[in-house]
C-alpha cells in the first residue's frame, strides 16, 4: 500500500512536470513558470525516491545507508518553497516578488543545510531500513531533524492555504486562476495532514506512547494533497480556447503597458523575447502580471502627473480619456525632467470587477491619443 499511495503522487508529479516543461521551452525567461516547474519535478523527484523499488537501489548507490531520506525530505521543502515563490511572481509588483523570491530561497537553502548536517551526524547510517519513522524517529538527533523537516513544511504549506485563498479574492475576472489559487489552498491544507500525523507522532513518541498508526495515515494525506496541489497550480492554463475576450483584453494593454515600461523598466518581472506569442503558457498568469506592472508604472509616474479630471458623473470612456491624457503628460514631462508637484497616486478602480475594463480602456483612449500625435507630426 505504501508503494501505491507514493507512486500515485510520483505519477501526477512527473506528469504535471511534463506539462508544465512544455510551457517553459517555449518560454524560458519566465520566473513564474521557472518555478513551478521546479515545484512540480522536486515533488516527483520526493514521491519516486520513497517508493520501494526506488529507494533500496538509490540508497545502495549513495553507499551510506538513509541516506536517500535527506533527498526525499529536502524536495520537499524545495517543493512548497518553490510554490511559495511562484505566489510571489503572481502576486507582487516586479522589484517585490524578485526580493520575496530571493528571501524564500535562502531559507530554503538554511534549512536544508540543517538538515543536512543533523542526518549526517545522527546514528542512522549502520543499516538500511525502509521504515525509517518507525525506526529512527526516537532517536534525539533525528527527533531534532525530522522536527525542522516538519516545521519547515508546515510553514511553508500553511503560508501556501494563506496566500492562495486571499489572492483569489483579488482576481475576480480570472476564473481558472481564481479556482486553480483555491484548489492550491486545499492542496496544502490536506498536505499540512501529512505534518499533523507526523508531528503528532513525534509528540507521542517524546512522551513514550508510540502510535505507529499515525505514520501510515499521514501518507495518504501526502499523496492526495500533492494531486489536488498539481491540479491548482496548473488550471490556470486549462481556460478554454474561446477566451477570446481574455486574449483582446491582453492585447489591447500592449499601448499602455509599453510605454509604462519603456519609462520604468523595472516594473516588468519578465519581457517575452519579440519571436514569441502574444500569448504563451497561463493566459490569466500573463494577464494579472500586465495588470500589477500598469500599476505599478502608473504609480512610479505619480510625481511626474498634474491633477487629473475626476468627474465620476463622466462615462468610463471620457474618464479613460483623461486619465490617458495624464499620463501621455506626465510620460513628456519625465522625459523633460518636469515635476509639477500634484501626486495623484493611483487611480482605483470602483470595483475589483472593474479594473481589467478600466486599465483596457485607458490603454485604449492613450493608443488614440499616441496615433493622433505620430499623425500630427507626420
């Protein structure tokens, strides 16, 4: 049963891996796809080495006896951290998520380095077992490691419940990655199960009192978690192939988001080299991350704008147009080193609902306005 349950997340885990690599060869310089790939192949790589026929050979080969057990544990962690730093590229403003991703990955790094140096000085090199739980979790320089192995995945996998479902809220016009951020909640909660059984165990065990029972539990826990984690973090890139209206709404951000960037560079977390697609890999991934840059380049141009009309009985077109005339100003005067003092901020939008048909809008009325300019000139 043991070798069912783990070569059934093994399977998922290559197979999201597959699908996923799929996107990224098209796509390299894409962090956020970066991530999840690495996500999806330490998991795999975690479930294959725990399966039986798997792990007797390997630990034979590495010539010290579980040993594997640190390659298994330490693709775990890489795994929810990887999760935790593909959040941050879906989530944050470029600058942000580069600085979060960096933060993530060193405790990644502090953690496994414990670990390492715990399993190499712990008593548990003499024989080879595969019950390892069952056999070394009593033992004090394993209690020490396997409790930094589950507190490093616990935080981890309830950070992942936190953020996924609070995301959600903010992307209502985004249904796949709206549902795919709440099924990646629900995958680290069942996840999170597995920590629980194990801990618990431990807890026991610390006590006197060994409940083998939960080790064998917590491993369905493991298996399901990582299958309905898979299908989260994928089903942003499941929208059908009639998101047609997704597709323009990208496009049409193309005025606005150019030249935003063109005056910040920064603002942008990845530039698709010219020879790709429009649109490559999660449509509702690429499209939130044109909407967080617009923001955040409208709001490194606050210094550089005049007042803006904000006459709220105007329709949303005349409101786009003056908005579009803002910055087509404020763009000039940072270009002629002007400052005029009234910082506006950063237009908000009604509702969350709105915002995707605002920023198009904008982009929109400032694609009219640039045209009429290159006519003028012309």
């Amino acid at each position: 049963m043991h070798d069912l349950i783990y070569g059934a997340g093994a399977l998922a885990g290559w197979i999201a891996f597959v699908y996923k690599f799929n996107h990224l060869r098209r796509d390299w310089g894409n962090p956020a796809l970066r991530a999840v790939c690495a996500a999806f192949g330490f998991s795999a790589v975690a479930f294959t080495l725990t399966v039986g026929p798997v792990y007797q050979p390997v630990d034979a080969a590495l010539g010290v006896p579980n040993l594997t057990k640190l390659f298994v544990h330490s693709s775990m962690v890489l795994f929810s951290m990887f999760v935790l730093q593909l959040l941050a590229f879906w989530q944050y403003p470029a600058k942000q998520a580069r600085r979060r991703s960096r933060v993530i990955l060193a405790l990644a790094a502090a953690v496994i380095a414990a670990m390492s140096v715990l399993i190499l000085i712990a008593p548990v090199h003499q024989n080879y077992t595969i019950h390892f739980w069952k056999s070394h979790a009593g033992e004090t320089t394993m209690q020490w490691y396997l409790t930094l192995f589950l507190v490093a995945l616990s935080a981890s996998l309830l950070a992942i419940a936190y953020w996924s479902w609070r995301f959600a809220a903010l992307v209502g016009e985004l249904p796949w990655l709206r549902r795919g951020l709440r099924l990646t909640a629900a995958g680290a909660l069942i996840s999170f199960g597995y920590c629980a059984c194990r801990g618990l165990y431990l807890i026991l065990l610390g006590a006197g009192i060994r409940v083998d029972f939960l080790v064998d539990l917590a491993e369905p826990f493991a298996s399901l978690g990582q299958i309905v984690f898979f299908t989260g973090l994928t089903m942003p890139s499941w929208g059908p192939n009639t998101r047609v209206d997704q597709i323009r709404a990208f496009r049409a951000l193309q005025p606005l988001w150019s030249a935003l960037h063109a005056a910040f560079p920064d603002i942008a977390l990845h530039v698709p080299a010219a020879r790709e697609p429009a649109v490559v890999g999660d449509l509702d991934y690429r499209l939130y991350r044109r909407m967080v840059e617009i923001w955040d380049g409208r709001l490194a141009l606050s210094p550089y704008l005049g007042a803006v009309p904000t006459d709220q009985s105007a329709d949303l077109s005349q409101r786009a147009e003056a908005e579009a005339r803002a910055v087509a100003e404020g763009l000039r005067n940072r270009q002629d080193g002007l400052r005029p003092g009234t910082s506006t901020g950063t237009e908000e939008p009604s509702h969350p609902e709105a915002e995707l048909d605002w920023l198009v809008a904008v982009s929109q009325a400032f694609a009219t306005l640039s045209e009429a300019v290159e006519v003028d000139r012309t």
